[in-house]
C-alpha cells in the first residue's frame, strides 16, 4: 500500500505524511462481495472501517422482524468508528449493497497510531461529529442514488423509461446519469466515480438482458422493477426475480406498474399480489402512460424528494384535514405517500383515490355529515352501534378499489388486539382496511380475521409519523387533530342518568361515553414510547368541536385550512428540503426555498 491510496479517507485529508504512511503499513484491505455481512447489530466492535469502493448500507431489525434500512455507506467513510471507541456493541448490522472493497484498523493498531500520531484522532473526532450530525438531519449521502430499472415485461422499454426519469429528475435540478447495457463491461470504479459526479445513476436493464439486469441489481442501491398492469410474470421472468440475490433478502426492491391508460384492467387472475410476490417487492407505484405527474412523483421518490402526508384519527375533528390537504394542494405541494389512522386513514384514501378537493368535500359530507354514520345504536355486547351504517358507505365510496391499485402508496394502521400490536395495511381491499382502522373499540364492532380481532390504530397509534418515515426519505407532513382540547370536561363532572340524556337530547344524539371512548383511543399517549416528529406538523385550532360533531364540517375544515397557510408561511426552510421543485417555488415567488436542508 501507499499513501496515495488513502486519499479519499477524510480523517487523514489533514494528517502529516508520516502518519499516513504509519496507516497504510498497519492497516489491512480486503473485498467484501455485494450481500455479504460486515458485521451483526450487537456483536462487539473490535476494528474501524473504511470504504475504498463500493457501497455499504446498515440496518436495523424492524417491527415486523425483517432489516430496515437506516442509511448508505459511501466511498471514503468510516464504518463501526463510535462502536469502537465508545467501547459498545455495533448498533446496526451492516452489509455489502454492491461489491466493495474496505480498509480495516483493529483496535490495538488504531491506539497505537493514535499514540504515536494524535492528530489522526481529532480527524476522526471532526467525521465522527459530521456523522453524529447527519443522523439527527436529512442527509443526502445516506440516501439511494444508484437505482436500476429492470424490464420484466417483454413490452416495457427500460430504456425509454430511463430517459423520461432522467427527464423529469433534471427539472427539479438533480444530475442524472442512465446506462444502458454498456454498463455490463464497465468496472467497479468506474461506477464509484458515476456516483461521485451524479446525484442519480439510473441503470436501465430490458427484458431478456438477463447479464445486465444482473449486474445493474449488484451495482444499485435500489432495484425498480417495471412490469406491465396487463400482463401476468412469465415463468423466465418469475425464475429470475425470485432468484435469491442480496436485494431480495435486505428488501431493497420496488416494484413499478405500468399501466397503458386509464381504467386499464389486468387479466383474470393477474394480480398485483402476483408480481408483488414474483419480485419480492415491499413498495409498489403506479406509473400510467400520459400522466406526467406519475413520472414527476417517482422523480421526487428516486430523488429523496418525496412527500409523505400523515392525518391523524379523530372522530369529526378529521374533517379539518381536509382543508388542510386543500391549502397543501394550493401552495403547489404534491402527495406521494399517504398515510394514516382512523378517519384521517378515511380522508388519506380519498387523496389516494385520485380525487379532488370539491370530490373528497362531496363524499366525505355525503358519507359522514348528511346523517350521523354511528347512529345504528344498539345494546351493547360488543359495541354501542351495529357498525352496519359504516359499512354501507364504506362500501358505496370505495367500492372494489384494492390499495395496491390507488394512485399512490397508501397505508392505514389498525390495532391487532389478539397481537397487541399495530397492523399496517398496505394491500388488500381498502373499504376493509379502513373499517379495522375506523373501529373504535366500544363504538364499532372489532374486525376479525382469523384469530386476530382488529380494532382502531389509534389505540396503539394515532399519528403513525414512523410508519411514513420508514416508507420514504423525503419530506413528511403530519397533520394532528387530536393535540389538544380533545374534551368538554363539563360533560363528565355531573353526568345524566341514562333516561336523563335521552330526555334531554332524544335517542338519535350519541351520549357522552360515545366522546369518552373516542379520546380515549385518540389520546397522544404514543408521544413518549415513538419520538419520530413529522418536518413539519400542523395543529388545526379545533377548540369546540368534538370528536363525535359530526355536523361542524364547515368549521372543522376552515379550520385545517387556516393552520395549514399559517404553517406553510412559517415553514421557508423545512419546505427547502423540496429544493427546486419548480411548483413550490413558483407559488413561493422563487424566493423561499433556495437549497435542500443538510
């Protein structure tokens, strides 16, 4: 080895000559095959690492028990450095996304260069404070930025497809590089230096080019598979996709539908759960031919651009989201992940749905204000209402749609009792994920399925901020209605009998334990167990109307409305990590946004 060799290491950027040259006679180098482990999350850190080439990515066990992802390893960047020296376990398991070659300083040769060189440790110290910083911010370096794109259907041109992201990624100012099939005779350095001069590298691979496709999966960050919403997976296509390879296993695949034009419908038993499975996909999109705002979303997804919109549950206080998607819309902002629980899962759908603002107004009053949908009391056993007024409409307003076929990715959290834990419906029925999702334990009755009985996520969850954050990496906006004066305390300091409500305010109007169990579910007891906090959160000012109101839909929804243009004028700088987006900017009067946050 020779000093040379470690040019690109920033610790030893500042170092004298003879400490570098101490390193690079002490330090061993050696491959690390794309898949392979480095090490496992809880092993003891005995040796600090450095990327040569190549990339790394580090994970943590998730909920469901699988790896999630938690950031990218790059050329030139430290691996297990805290571990090491703080003298604890490796936090994260980290493995090779693509082959890499690494430099290694076990602990015994680290403190004797230390010693003797004590300048290489205020180098490390300043990478160590530079990543410690990172963490706690969106960091571009940390996110995916070589993708390749695999045409699994015979008429899908990954190519031409290439080319319209790379298109759409420039108009919101990101450096794009596509590589055809040429790319199969290029090296690993020469894909080191793609990456280093571009803030994308799309690696478009066809249907049949099996050898490319196999190489752009070992060279990406990420795989997008493309296949056709008409076509079933060919059993050549099947074979390769389910063939056991490093993105599979670590989940780093997404899978993209195309579909010919609107209303397009697959073949009897092609199902997207078919290629779902055939990909091993965990995230799905929808890219139509002619709709350019498809091709604009997935830009913002590559690009780390994205904007996930989380609506908490609360009863009628929902309603003010609404107006808040309203006044998001009209500043320019574009939903590409929705998300949420209870009623705000109902009023994510309708954005998910495709519709717009006077139709999500029209349905929701439609469904929830023109008559009370909880009304269908009955003696209680397992519920205080039947729960058959909900289902009608469910059912009227969703019809058959399934979530893997809504505009966007969309997701909504029930509570599996049987479990005690949350349920993210991602695919499926959506009029059936919404009613576990709506079910207020006590108000309506649970949903089983099979041994598990599904209740409302808000008893586990009401503001599922993580379950975005973990579906995407850009900008994620929470709109909270249940943060405060959630109750009427004067309801319950001197109660009515039961034949005193009802005497009162007749058999139609929901008494008080009706509001009791709603905040009772919606309360934000998660705050302290989940710290993860949306970039930019709105609190509409719902003082006075109550969870079970169904009827204060003009006031709930001027209300989300107000909040979020007086969030949207306070938030210059979250709104920054948008960047170029050209429709927020041209709203902002070119002024407000500038460059992303770091």
């Amino acid at each position: 080895m020779v000093p040379g060799d470690f040019s690109e290491i920033p610790f030893l950027r500042d170092a004298a000559a003879a400490a570098i040259r101490d390193v690079a006679r002490s330090a061993s180098w050696f491959s690390l095959p794309g898949g392979w482990p480095l090490f496992f999350e809880g092993e003891a850190a005995e040796t600090l690492y450095f990327v040569r080439s190549g990339a790394l990515g580090a994970f943590r066990r998730a909920p469901d028990g699988g790896r999630e992802l938690v950031g990218h390893i790059r050329a030139g960047e430290p691996v297990g450095e805290m571990a090491m020296i703080a003298g604890e376990p490796h936090s994260a398991t980290v493995f090779a996304l693509r082959d890499a070659e690494l430099i290694g300083l076990n602990r015994a040769t680290f403190n004797r260069l230390v010693r003797r060189h004590p300048d290489l440790m205020s180098g490390l110290a300043r990478t160590m404070l530079f990543r410690s910083r990172q963490t706690r911010r969106r960091a571009t370096r940390s996110d995916p930025k070589v993708f390749a794109l695999v045409g699994a259907s015979p008429s899908v041109d990954a190519l031409a497809r290439a080319r319209q992201l790379k298109a759409e990624l420039e108009q919101i100012g990101r450096r794009t590089l596509v590589v055809g099939p040429e790319g199969e005779a290029r090296s690993g350095s020469w894909y080191d230096e793609a990456e280093r001069c571009n803030d994308v590298v799309l690696l478009a691979a066809g249907h049949g080019e099996t050898g490319w496709a196999r190489m752009a999966r070992r060279q990406a960050d990420r795989v997008c598979v493309l296949a056709r919403a008409d076509t079933d997976p060919e059993p050549a296509v099947r074979q390769f996709l389910t063939t056991a390879g490093h993105d599979r296993s670590l989940r780093l695949i997404d899978l993209v539908m195309i579909r010919s034009g609107a209303g397009a419908d697959r073949p009897a038993g092609a199902t997207e759960a078919d290629w779902l499975q055939a990909s091993g996909a965990v995230r799905l999109f929808t890219w139509r031919d002619g709709r350019a705002d498809d091709v604009a979303s997935l830009a913002r997804v590559l690009s780390g651009r994205s904007v996930g919109l989380v609506l908490g549950g609360g009863g009628a206080r929902a309603y003010a989201h609404i107006g808040a998607v309203r006044a998001l819309r009209e500043a320019g902002i574009r939903f590409d992940f929705l998300g949420g629980t209870s009623m705000g899962g109902v009023i994510a759908a309708c954005v998910a749905m495709g519709w717009d603002d006077a139709e999500i107004e029209r349905r929701i009053w439609d469904g929830f204000v023109r008559s009370n949908p909880l009304a269908d009391y009955v003696l209680p056993v397992v519920s205080l209402t039947s729960g058959r007024r909900v289902d009608e409409r469910l059912e009227k307003h969703f019809g058959t749609a399934r979530i893997e076929t809504l505009e966007r990715p969309f997701f909504c959290l029930s509570t599996n009792l049987t479990a005690g834990t949350s349920r993210v419906h991602r695919a499926g029925l959506l009029r059936h994920a919404l009613r576990a999702s709506i079910a207020l334990p006590g108000i309506l009755p649970p949903v089983v399925e099979g041994d598990d009985v599904l209740v409302d996520g808000a008893v586990l969850d009401n503001f599922p901020i993580a379950t975005m954050q973990e579906l995407h990496r850009g900008l994620t906006i929470g709109v909270d209605v249940t943060r405060a004066h959630a109750l009427d305390a004067r309801e319950f300091a001197r109660a009515d009998s039961f034949l005193g409500w009802v005497l009162r305010h007749g058999l139609r109007a929901p008494p008080p334990i009706a509001e009791l169990l709603m905040r009772s579910a919606t309360a934000p007891v998660n705050a302290q167990r989940n710290p993860a906090r949306p970039d930019l959160l709105i609190v509409p000012e719902l003082e006075g109307v109550e969870l079970r109101d169904w009827k204060a839909f003009d006031t709930a929804v001027e209300a989300g409305y107000v909040a979020t243009v007086r969030a949207l004028q306070e938030a210059g700088p979250v709104l920054g990590m948008l960047g170029s987006d050209p429709a927020i900017a041209a709203r902002q009067g070119g002024s407000a946004l500038g460059e992303p946050v770091m």
